[in-house]
C-alpha cells in the first residue's frame, strides 16, 4: 500500500458507521485524524491502526479554529456526523446544515482534495421530516462550496451494534408486540454497514470535479412488516405485529419523544411516511465496484445474543 503519507480527518468517526469505516482505512495505510468531542472515550478507535496512525483530537465543530486543527496537512476529510432527533443543545439545522457548510467552505481554503458526506436516502424537495430537509440543505451547501465532493446516501444500514435491528430486537424482549408504523408498508433497501465503509473508501478516490451523489442500498428491498418478520425468525421470537396508522404514531411519538433517549419522535413518523430505496436517478453502489452483502448472511452473526439460549439455540 503506498498511503502512508496521504492522512485523512474523519468527523464522527467515533459512531456506529465510523468504527466499521476505521479498520477499512488503516488497513489501506492511510492515516487519521479523527475529530471527537470526547477524546477520553473514543480510546477503542486506536488499536484499530498501527500505534501512532489515528489520532484523536478534541474538536468543537463549530469552533473554526478548532476544524481547521483538524483539517491541517490533511488529503482527504470525511463527515460522518448525524443525529436521529433534536435535542435543546442540537438542532437537525446546525449538524446537518451549518457544519456541512462550514466544513466545505475549510476544504476550499485548505486544499482537501476529496469531501465525502454521509447523507440519507430518500431525500427530496419538500420533503415533509425536518430531517429530510436539513439533510438535503447540507448536500446543497457542500454542492455550492466544494466541487471535488462525493454524497453518499444510504438506506437504513445495518450491521453489529446497528440502531435499527437491535432496537426493535431489544424492544421483543419485554414487549408482547411490534408497533408497525403506518401498517408496516414503507420500503426499506438495508446496507451493511461494510459495504457502506467500503463505499466511503473506493469514494476517496474518484476523480471528479463536480459533486458526485450516490444512493446506497442492499440487494433487497424490503417492507417494515418483512424486516421484522426476518428479526423475529432469528431471535426466535412470537411477537403480535401490530399495525399502527400513521395518525396514532403521531400522537404516541408526542410522548415517547419525552424520554432521555426518545423512542419514536413525530419527525421520525413523518419520515416512515416515504419508502427508503432507491430511486434509479444516481449511480449506486454497483457503479462503485461493490457488490451488496444481503441481510440474511450477516444479520444472524450478531443478533442471536437476543435469542433465549443465544448463540447455540
Ligand atoms: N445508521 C443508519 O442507519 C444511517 C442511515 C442513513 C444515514 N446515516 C448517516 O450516516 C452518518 C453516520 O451514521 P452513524 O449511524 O454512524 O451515526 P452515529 O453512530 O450516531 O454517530 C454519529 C457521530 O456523530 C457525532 N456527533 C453527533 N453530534 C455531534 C456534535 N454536536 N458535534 C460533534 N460530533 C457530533 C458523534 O461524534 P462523537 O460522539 O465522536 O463526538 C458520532 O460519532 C450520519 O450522518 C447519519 O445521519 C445513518
């Protein structure tokens, strides 16, 4: 490998997609400069590399200083950062918008020669979920500053230590039922979260000097209703799949949105109301050489700690 002198600055790389991307990009001998709010606990990231190729730096991402720390001396810069629902301290506005901005517009200044971002799939104009919204902002902001950029927009990914699969799974192992919101019926394309870092690493290298955007979904599309069919036949589970109209989550989510870690917010009702697959206008991931893994071989290697007896039951 001959990368070795090509460093690379990663924001969020301390979240779920992050720590699959890290052992992908330290195996091509890059180095990296990870941007983290708490350094103290992202100690996990280092012996993914060698001793002395990942650094973690302290980084307020709003600070501009504090970025451009983190982007000095860098090739290549990659942003990770996202949130699922607002907080008083953190808008969708600030993370998926402004610091998109930002960061872009540093690109520019110091010569990066690559900007890949992490968007979401199925964005749109007016799109009804304020995520939706703030996600697509970002991806016009980064548009207008920074050519040489790719946006990648992936389905609903999964993989160990995922959000989605190990929540629902955690949710059958006290609850009688699965809420289906909006009678299970919106469209889901699930990406490993593999091919999602590996998406991320081929991206790195593209020559392109307009804004590339990919969609990124697995080899199958499936409805909610199926998925949790699949989740429910591996974690060995009889659960009631119970239709709930998109009204009623509304109502729910008013309150649920309440907890210290919200189960369902109104935002994330309106967001189900729109399928999550490809839309066969952007090149995808076979255009970037990579053939997606399907959920039935890989969704059994982690979720059987959720059956009764686990891994040899
Ligand atoms: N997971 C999915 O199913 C999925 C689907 C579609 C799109 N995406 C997008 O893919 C990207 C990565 O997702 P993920 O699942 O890896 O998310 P994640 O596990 O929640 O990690 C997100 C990262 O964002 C960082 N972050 C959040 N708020 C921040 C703030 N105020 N300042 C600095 N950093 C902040 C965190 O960094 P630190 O804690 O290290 O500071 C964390 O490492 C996100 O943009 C997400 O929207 C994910």
């Amino acid at each position: 490998m001959q990368n070795n002198q090509k460093i690379i600055a990663i924001f969020g790389a301390g979240g779920f997609v992050g720590k699959h991307l890290m052992r992908q990009i330290t195996k091509l001998d890059y180095r990296v400069k990870v941007a983290t709010r708490k350094p103290y606990l992202k100690g996990y990231l280092k012996p993914l590399g060698n001793p002395g190729q990942i650094e973690l730096i302290k980084t307020n991402i709003f600070n501009i200083e504090n970025v451009k720390t983190v982007l000095n001396n860098c090739d290549y810069a990659i942003n990770l950062i996202g949130i699922l629902y607002e907080t008083r301290k953190q808008k969708f506005s600030q993370i998926h918008s402004e610091f998109p901005y930002l960061l872009s517009n540093l690109c520019n200044e110091m010569g990066i020669k690559k900007l890949v971002h992490v968007s979401a799939l199925g964005i749109k104009d007016r799109h009804i979920s304020k995520y939706m919204q703030s996600k697509l902002q970002g991806e016009k902001n980064i548009q207008e500053t920074f050519g040489s950029s790719v946006i990648l927009r992936p389905s609903v990914i999964f993989g160990p230590e995922d959000k989605f699969f190990n929540t629902f799974a955690s949710i059958a192992q006290f609850s009688p039922a699965i809420p289906l919101i909006g009678d299970g019926k919106t469209k889901f394309a699930p990406i490993y979260v593999g091919d999602v870092a590996k998406a991320i690493t081929k991206s790195l290298e593209l020559k392109n000097s307009e804004t590339k955007i990919y969609e990124l979904g697995g080899p199958e599309n499936y409805s909610f209703r199926e998925l949790m069919e699949i989740l429910m036949s591996e974690i060995k589970k009889k659960r009631l799949l119970l239709n709930i109209p998109f009204n009623i989550a509304k109502f729910q989510s008013y309150f649920l949105q309440l907890l210290p870690k919200p189960l369902l917010t109104p935002d994330q009702v309106d967001l189900l109301k729109y399928n999550n697959i490809v839309s066969g206008n952007y090149p995808e991931l076979s255009d970037l050489g990579i053939t997606g893994t399907s959920i039935k071989t890989i969704l059994p290697k982690y979720i059987y700690r959720f059956r009764t007896g686990g891994q040899f039951n």
